[in-house]
C-alpha cells in the first residue's frame, strides 16, 4: 500500500520502518526534502528502499492512506498547507498530539476540555477522513503491541467515518498486530484520547517506562 | 475509625453506607442539617445508625479521615468554610472531580492542563494531607473493585505527603478490598487522573457501562 508518513521525527520514522518492512511504499512528507536530510533520517533512506522522502504534498500524491505523524503544534499547519482538495477521501490517521513543551516536562496541552487537536484537523480538512489512533501509546507500543503484556490491552480510536474506522482497525489489526481496538465515537472524542495523555505522561514517570498501555476492564 | 463524609449526593452516600456497614463511624457533612434532609439521605439516615448528619465544620471535628466528595465545583469552597486549622494534619481523601455540566453531557472540566481540582484543594487547605483517590471508578467500583473483571485493575493516586498516601492505600485495601494502587507521585499529578475523566466519560457512553477500570499493562 502507498502510504504517506506526515514527519519524519521518532514516531514518523519508526512507523515507517515497520511498514516499509511489511511491504508498503512509504512516503515521508517533509516541509523541505531539498535541504539536508538529519543523520537519523539520512541513515534510514538509505538502508529501506521502501522509504522515500518528498515534500507535504508531494508526500499525499497517489497515496492510499495517510499518516499524520507530525508535533502537535504543527499538525494543523501541515494539513491545512495540503490542502483540503488533495486530501478529499483520504484516510488520515492522527497519531499527533497536542503537546506544548516550552514550559518543560510534563508538557501541557495546546488544546483539550473544550475541543481537541483531532476535531482541529478534521475541521482544517473537512473533506478528509480523520481517525485518531495510536496516540494513547508510545511509538514502540504502537507497532508492535505483542511487545506489552502479550498484546492484552486496548488501542482508543475515533473518527466520524465509520468505514474510515473499520478501514484503519483492519490496518492496525494486520500490520502491527493490533488485536483490541476499542471505537469511542466521533472525533469530539479525541478531546478524551488527548487529555488522557496527562495520566500517560506521569504514568511513564511513575512506572519508569514508556512501555505500557491500558486494559479495559469491564 | 471516625470518618467525615463531606457531600450527600450519590458517591457520598453510596461511600458512608458502606463503611458504616464496616463498622465505621461516619458523618455526613453537609451545608444546612437543620434543613429537611432529601428522600433518599433520611432513608438512609434512619437505616445506618453508624451515619450521622452535621454541617460541614461539625463534621470534621473528631474526625481521622477525611473524604471529600462533594461536586467537583463545590469542593473549594467547602475546605475553604472549614478552613485550614480545622484540617491540620488531616489526611482528606479527594474524590471529587471538576466536572462541569452546565453544557450538558459530556461535562467539561471546570480546571485542567495547568492545574487540577486536586491541587486546587491542597492549596485551600495547606495544612491538610490531600490524597487524590477513587476519582478514576464509578461509585460502584469504588466500594466494591472485585465486581469488576475480579479486580485485577488498577486504581491510580497522588499526593504530596507520603505517609498519608500509604495510609489511604492501607484504608482502601481493608476497607473496599483494592488489591492494586499505584502512586503517580506528588498532587500535580491529579491533572492526569481529573484529565484522565474525559476518556473516563467517552467510555462510559461506547461501553455502556460505568461499572469499568482501567488496568495498567507493562
């Protein structure tokens, strides 16, 4: 599958990695692929031939699937730059949160209560399929769930298509071995799957790891 | 033990019938016994000889254990009215959320991100040794966390003072049979079990049920 990784920091590149190795074509969207590539980047070009790097929207050009995998703060920036026209139909998985970092650990939230950076996205780019996913969970979690507790946990995940939903539960479920994928409704409740990142945060702080997720116990 | 119950509504009085029924000693505070109690909370006086009614103040006195639970909005002005000498040294275990319903449902927080309800009330009353507990389960879980999945879930505390949190993790275990506490470390913390509500609300409505927990899965 053509799919478009939006940022090429840690989560966007490890992403890549795994489904590059899985068989997909993965193109990372950058805001400037002329310039320079950073070592770690450089280093992965050149060892997955199934990653290739280009601009933005270049990046969405032919994609089947997109990846919003970009920092929070410049989530909207980077689908709003896209474009609503060229993103009509697309499938994004928002992996982003909105973490603001410049009042040092913990971060606080850009955005959360009243609206979340999920319902920010999807209203940037109305004519997209947006489904919040992977984001309660650290990027190791995320693609390789068996890795925690022999996958005997919940993935969170929302969205306002319920076919784009399913399309990505089947994704998830295939790829990276996804078994317990709960739907919480709407995008609105992405406002939940963000805020939750403040008890994730202290939690990788109490546990000493970034190597955990939730249960839903019922 | 002599327990100060602040707050008649629902988890109050579901969490005074309970540990009356254990053999504590609990009154009720509220803002005007002399008035005529509601149906509910005089049924349940004349039922329970070990719950008692009292105005806020009076309730405290004698007390050994603090539980506040009224409504979110409420609860800083309800310490504040008893005031910081009345509750020096006191352990109050804060279950309350800020949960503001006057958009409808789901509620929004009435304080989040920057700062919680939690430490909000730490800071009323600095004397006081504030445990934020219990404020992640529905009042059904709290008293009885075995109803749920055999109780193999977690329930999630903070506070600044540490004897007075492995006094509350030594309460809940004998009085309600919580087997699994996790401590996120100092009052800040209570950001992410208030801001944890929002997921806590969405899954409510996708799972049909209040009667869930989360389980922390390394």
């Amino acid at each position: 599958m053509r799919i478009a990784m939006l940022g090429t920091g840690v989560v966007g590149r490890a992403l890549a990695v795994e489904l590059a190795r899985r068989g997909d074509d993965v193109v990372m969207g950058t805001r400037d692929p002329a310039g320079p590539p950073a070592d770690e980047l450089a280093a992965l070009l050149d060892e997955h031939p199934g990653v290739s790097l280009a601009a933005f929207p270049d990046a969405v050009d032919g994609a089947e699937l997109v990846m919003l995998a970009v920092g929070g703060l410049h989530a909207i920036d980077v689908v709003a730059g896209i474009g609503d026209d060229a993103l009509d139909g697309l499938v994004i998985i928002d992996v982003s949160n909105p973490l603001d970092f410049s009042a040092g650990f913990p971060p606080t939230l850009s955005v959360c209560n009243t609206s979340s950076l999920g319902e920010q996205v999807q209203a940037a780019v109305p004519s997209a399929r947006v489904v919040k996913a992977l984001n309660t969970v650290n990027v190791e979690v995320m693609v390789d769930p068996t890795s925690v507790g022999a996958g005997d946990h919940d993935l969170i995940i929302c969205g306002n298509d319920a076919d784009a939903k399913s399309e990505v539960a089947s994704f998830l479920r295939e790829r990276f071995g996804w078994e317990s994928i709960i739907d919480l409704g709407d995008i609105t409740a992405a406002r939940g799957t963000e805020m939750y990142l403040a008890l994730w945060l202290r939690m990788l702080a109490a546990l000493g790891t970034s190597r955990f997720n939730i249960r839903i116990v019922k």
